[in-house]
C-alpha cells in the first residue's frame, strides 16, 4: 500500500460532477444524492449482475470489441472534494470504462469498509492519501469483472477482497492482482470488507511486534471498534490471555461476550487506576489508537519486556473538521522516548499504520487470517451498513463512536422510498447541527457573561480588602505622591 | 536483578583490606595482589574440595556446632573501591563465614564473567551497581558449599550457574536460590561463567522484541563480543537468518567461522554502505550496543516492521577513567523517537538491559537457553581466563576490544612464578602507561605549537593581505578617524 504499488487514480475515467455540486462551494447536503441523470444508474447494475454471474467474462475482457460499451460505461464513486466535514465526501458518477494494465485487474465492488485513516483524511490528517478531488477507501470486497495481461491466478467472476491504499469506495476499482485475495467460502461481501485493514492490523501489532504468548495481559482501548474486536478475537486465539478493554458502559456486553475479560468505562474511570487494581504489575501489550497523553498512560502501565504499539492518533479527531486545538494538544503531548530510558525500563515503543506499509509484506498475514476465518476462529462484527449516499451518516457514527464493530458502505442502489427518508433524516440532522452550533454559541455567551460576573466579583471584594486596609491604602497612596513628587523634581 | 530480590552485601562479612592498599589513596599497581598473609588463604581451598565431594553438607549447614570455624572463615573478593581507572578494583580479604537467609545458598565460586556493564561501574556509568566499596560481577558458576533454611531444590555440592545483580567477583557469594541454576553435564566452570548474561540478552532480544524468523536479517554489532558471538549462535538456530556482523579485520575469520554471513570491518568501511550494498531494502533487526550516532544508523537501516534494539552505549566508554566528553557526546547524540514518526515507518525501538530486570523473569530463557546448550546449538567462546589479580588486564582487554568471545576470571590462585611474571609485567605496563601519557602530552605540546605556528602564518598572510591592499587599508584608516572625529564633537 506504499505510494510504490499504488495504482494511479483512475484517470481514463472521466469525472462528471452533478451540477448541483459543481455550481456551489457550500454543499447543501451531508449525504450527497446522485440525482436521477441518466449517468447516474447506466448500464452497471446490468454488467455487475452478469458479471457476478460470471457470464459477462468475455465481454469485460475484451472491451476493444464493443466500443459502444466503452462510451455507455459509467458507475458511481465518492469523492473527497477537500478537506472537512462529512459532506466533504460526495457521490458522484465517473464515465468510460477504466484501462487495465499488465497484472491488473478490475473489480465491480460490493461492499467497502470503514476506517480511522478516511476520518482523518477527510480533515486533511492522513498524507498518504493524495490531494482532493480523490476517492478515498482503503478496502473492499466485491467480484472481478476483467483481468489485464499476465493475470493468471485471478479471473472474472472470482469474489476477492481487496486491498489498496485508496480509491476502493467506489462502485469500480482497477488494482494490481497482488493487492487482491481470493474470498473464502461462506463470507459474506460485508465481512469480507470489514476484514483486511483492522484484521490486519491486530495480527501484525499482537503477533509481529507484540510478540504474543499464553498467559500474558493486553489492554486494548476502543475495543469496540473494528481493529478493536479484531484484536480481541486475536489475543483469544492464544491461552489465557487477559485482556482490559475500553468503550463506553453501553457496549461493555457485547464486548465481554466477544471476549474482553476486563471491560473499562473509560469515561467514568480512570483506565490507569482499574487496570493497576486487577493487575498491579501491568500489562505486557498496550495497542494505542489514540496517542496523545494515553501513550504516555500506556507507557507507564507496561510490565518489563512489555510493549507499546502505537497505530494512530484518534485523540487528533475533535469535531467534523479539523480542530487545531486538538491536533496541536495531540500532537505536543504526543510521545518521545530517549532509548536510554527504554533500556532502564526493558520495554519497545512501536508504530504501526499499514497505509504506509507495502501489500507485498502482508499476503502471508492475509493468508493466516483467511485460514482463522474459515477454522472459525476469527469473524467479523458488523456493527451497520450504509449506502455509498449516507457515507456522512456513516463517519458521523464511526467519528462520534456510536459503532460496536465495523462500519461499510454497500455499493446497492438505495431504493426511492429510502432517499425520500433519507432526505427528510438529512433535514432533521442539519436542524440538529444548527441547534448545536447554536447551543454552542450560546453556552460561550454564557461562559462569557458567568466569566464577566466573576470579574465583577473579584473586583467588589478586592474594593471591599482595600476598605479593610485603610493604612496600606494610605502608605499606597502615599508613595504614588511621592513619585509624583520626584518625577516633577527631574522635569525641573 | 532487580533491587528487590538482589541480596544485601554479604554485611556480615568483615572486610580486611591488605594494609598496602589501606594506607595510600594513590594504587601502586593496577592487577592488586593479596599479600601472603594468613588470612589470604585460610582453610578455603580444603572447604571447597570437600564441598565438591559433597561430603562437607552437614558442616556447612550447621555453622552452630563449630564456632571455630567461623573465627577462621575468609575469602578473597574483588573490590571496587572507588569510581575510575582499571587500578580501583582491587583484590580484598574478607573475614568470617556469610549468614544464609532462608531460601539462600551459599556458591564457593569457579569462574566469573566479564561484562560491559561491569566497565560502566567502574567509571560510575552503571546505576545498578551499589555505591563503592562494593564488589562487582553480575554471573559466576561455582559449587554449592552450604544452603538456608526453605532450600530443597539445590543441595550442597550442585554445580551451578549464578546471574545476579552485583556481587560475583569474589570466591563466596551468597545469592537467592532463584538466582541459581544447575549446570549441564560436560559443561566446564568458563563456558558456565560465560553463559547468563550474553546469552539471555542475545535470547532476549532476538527472539522476545526481535521475533526473529527465518529468512530475515540481523546486523550484530561487535560481533566478535559476548553478547555478539551468542546472537550469532543463536540467529543460526533460526533457518536462512543473513547476519551482518561488525567487527575489525582480525576477528573477521573467527567470526565468519561461528556464523556472520557478511563481517564488516567498521574501523575501515561505512557500515551502512556495506549492509545496503548487499541488503539495498535493509535489516529486520539491529543490535545496537553502541548508542550514540550509532543508533540513528541502525534505525535508517531497518525494513518496514524492523525493530532496533538499543543494551548499551558502548560509545560512551573511552579510555580508563570516565571520559566526560564521550559520555556527554554519546547522551547528546542518544537516540529519541517520537510515535508518529515510528507509525509512518512501521518500526519499533526497544530498549534491553539485563541488570534492570527481575531474575525471575528470565528463569525460562535460562532454561531454553541450557536445552540449547545439550542439544550442542550454543556453546560460549572462551577468549581468555584471567586470575582474581590479573582483574586490570582483564578490562584492559576488553575496553581496548581485543578480545574474540569472552572473558572469564578464575578464582584459582596464581601460583608464586606466575605472580612474579605478572608484577614484571605489571612494570613494564606501567612504564607504557607511563609513556602514553608522556606522549599524549608532547602530542599535546607538539599541537600546540602547531596551532601557534599556523596563528603566526595567518597573521603573516594577512599582514601580507594588507601590504597588498592599501588602499583599503586607508579607507580603513580614514573610518576610525573619522570616528574618532565624531566622538570629539560629541564631548564638546
């Protein structure tokens, strides 16, 4: 997934921005709608169906045939438009069929997963996606509905899961075969979306850099989340293996039965505290998404030869678009480690982002997963899925942590009656945002006007301490005179 | 090894300094000896070989019933009487029997082994070394001449290895019983003394943060070391693991011979070239004893998911005595790392000391590591054995790097001829001491005078300058007259 084997954008594929978006800067919506232009539902849903049927093979292949095809094929894409909120990310439709090169392949996507990276990417936070216009999407699943030259062990019609290091969250994705691995039986497209990037990334932190053996402790914060219960599943396929994990009261019974041994409400305790009072030693692996002052927490909370892996900075995310204050806080509290003190305490400071590692060092990571899939050893939890229209409704629920497991984005045509709803939801959620902004404004006047009162106050009774203290009124008063005095004495 | 389960200095145990030593602060000789006295060698050597027999159980573990034997009671121990050259570790008597506390033993010591730690105590570079007087020595094997009360796993006569925090230099030593471990059969007293420290830290390291794995590659440092010959042998116990070891040209068969793929000769060669040179992509793992400039090397040289591992700074140590600008150059220089920067590369940075961690916590590596040693897949590399008064020698020979393997103390006395030999040799060191200094200081005055010739050939060149150009020099002359006229106004 290095800029190496990074495909280049689609770039034969010609934007077509519905003119709505085109003619403002402000978007009016946070779930961008195709409208119903006759590029926006083409031909696709008719190619995909034949495709997964594996009838359309000769057709996809061979597209030097059918010229007319080449002109009619069109399908649907996000697009981050710029750096910002939710509606940053737009649907839009892309025309003519995308070129394959040698050991290429094009997949007609089904599902796509979610993750931290696109939150921070939508704020401009994750430099290993390019500039916008771009379509962000580090995985998906779907079906391959051409191959390239020199692709031999991949053809139409294979259900693959698919990873890449952007421009997956689209309806079609041209990647190097060796970016794709073949589905296994019984996965469902949801799952196989949800798999790559937080499996993954659990396996290569626990068992790479974390080194895992029976009996040893891991806390794992945001547990609920996608790399978080991949990481539980993990560390439950070791013996005895303790882990505490984070997320809020609400989500504690899922992830107990899912595996945590010790859930913590990390908004009403202190995790440092209720880790030390089951384990007073520590713990041998601390996975830290957030950065920021819990690396430090983290840090302090490992055991001798315990290991600190570091995959992210979620603290850096405070509000939809970029919040300097949380970014520059995160980032001057972020951790450093001076090697001598590493020695004193026996411990490892690790990183860990598989945006900026090459695919070619995970096919066999890839391929144990797979096989822990299919001995039922790891699946994965879908917490809801959403349409390419409701991706703002999607990294809203993922950004203000509503999800328990992983959130996708099917690439199924929403149906009339749902857009209709849909709008009408979009209304009431930008009613709700303005009232909040107003709410906001609000509280600030009133901060302001509580922060008026108090100065009032301290002045009364600083007046009040002076009336007290007559004689150092006095004195006071007596030495301005005095200077006074002098000062008149030089002008002279 | 940690200061909770480290023993106290064996307290009761009254030192009894030669008188030589007692009167003069300034040392007469850098390999101390103990003088004939009576106490030098009291009834040791006897106790000792009926202790080996096994025969002596019952007298050693009821001191009681012979008070006499107490009275009589002595051992010579190395003493690091004071922070500084190889001269302040001297040669001690200490008098009267150590008390065992329950779950202790009593060792009468074979062999002792050298570490670089042992070289930072003496220049007051090593915190877990108790404050001067102290005796040193953090690994011996030895025979099991009395045990506590609670002590059923060991019985007098066992040959053992001993890993502990301080205190090993010496021929009793009394240690916890968990800080004891039986030798293999065949096993000699050096091999046994070589064995804890090296191997644990090379296990340590490679196989705990390392997670080394076939087909991967390690760069070794002083290759030709302890530390650095046990992780040769043990990355060969991995398949197809490529080492690069560093090391001067002269070591290079012998290291070759015992496992290094590709010996770098650091003194003449960029290290750093020649591992690209082969490994353009670089190494999965460095062992890093050197700290300093040396770290940042090695962490530019590590692949994606690449752990560096700092157990030392080796750099810190030049000359005798502490060298305060290499201390402050190679703390200066120390590595640092920050979070972010390690997710972006996918790597990790451990730190590893054995002195900083609890005994029990590498009793199972101890255990894997003496398997290896039956199984004839680790054997320690003697470079040489020196006697309790040859001790200076000794770290000379390792501080100046000239050792291949390690180096061992025995505690078997030298015998009259050899003593002479070494007070010989001791002279004609002394007398190259003595020269090296006389020439560091001619060198000195010689620079000196250089830098001087060089000033007075400059001011002649720009003498020269001048004469060259004189107008400039009249501009020159007419500024400060003019200065000068300028200040004359203003006074008027």
């Amino acid at each position: 997934m290095s800029g190496e084997d990074a495909p280049a954008q689609q770039q034969n594929a010609e934007e077509q921005k519905p003119q709505q978006q085109q003619q403002d800067g402000e978007p009016k919506s946070e779930s961008p709608k195709t409208e119903n232009k006759p590029e926006a539902t083409p031909a696709e849903p008719v190619a995909a169906a034949a495709a997964a049927s594996g009838e359309a093979a000769a057709a996809a292949a061979a597209p030097a045939d059918k010229p007319a095809e080449e002109d009619t094929f069109s399908y649907r894409a996000l697009v981050l438009t710029g750096y910002g909120g939710y509606d940053k990310v737009k649907l839009q439709v892309k025309k003519g069929k995308p070129a394959l090169k040698s050991g290429e392949v094009m997949v007609r996507v089904k599902a796509c997963g979610l993750n931290f990276a696109d939150l921070m990417a939508r704020q401009g936070l994750y430099d290993r996606l390019p500039s916008p216009p771009v379509t962000p999407g580090m995985e998906c699943s779907g079906i391959i509905e051409a191959v390239g030259e020199d692709v031999t062990d991949r053809k139409v019609g294979d259900k693959v899961l698919v990873l890449n290091r952007s421009g997956l969250w689209q309806e079609v994705a041209v990647v190097p075969i060796s970016h794709t691995f073949p589905m296994p039986e019984g996965m469902s497209f949801e799952e196989a979306a949800a798999l790559p990037v937080n499996y993954i990334t659990a396996y290569m932190m626990l068992f790479d850099f974390g080194h895992l053996r029976p009996n040893q402790s891991v806390l794992i914060h945001m547990a609920a989340g996608g790399v978080g219960i991949a990481a539980t599943q993990l560390c439950k396929t070791v013996k005895d293996v303790t882990i505490f994990g984070t997320a809020s009261a609400s989500k504690h019974e899922v992830i107990s039965e899912g595996g945590v041994t010790h859930p913590i409400d990390y908004r009403t305790r202190d995790y440092v505290e209720e880790v030390r009072k089951i384990n007073p030693k520590g713990v041998d692996i601390v996975l830290d998404p957030l950065g920021g002052s819990d690396t430090h927490k983290g840090y302090n909370l490992l055991k001798p030869m315990g290991k600190l892996i570091s995959y992210g900075a979620a603290n850096m995310l405070s509000g939809q678009k970029k919040n300097l204050f949380a970014v520059a806080k995160t980032w001057y509290q972020q951790f450093s480690i001076h090697t001598l003190s590493l020695c004193q305490s026996n411990r490892a400071v690790c990183g860990f982002h598989l945006g900026y590692l090459d695919t070619e060092l995970v096919i066999d990571v890839m391929n144990s997963l797979l096989e822990l899939y299919q001995e039922g050893k790891i699946k994965p939890r879908i917490d809801s899925t959403y349409h390419l229209e409701q991706v703002g409704d999607a990294m809203r629920r993922m950004q203000e942590r509503g999800n328990i497991g992983k959130i996708i984005l099917t690439t199924e045509p929403m149906k009339e009656e749902a857009k209709k709803e849909e709008a009408k939801k979009d209304e009431k959620e930008k009613k709700e945002d303005k009232k909040k902004e107003e709410k906001k404004k609000e509280d600030k006047k009133k901060d302001e006007a509580k922060k008026e009162e108090k100065k009032e106050e301290k002045k009364k009774e600083e007046a009040k301490k002076d009336e007290k203290k007559p004689e150092e009124k006095k004195v006071e008063e007596k030495k301005v005179e005095e200077k006074k005095e002098e000062a008149k004495k030089e002008e002279n």
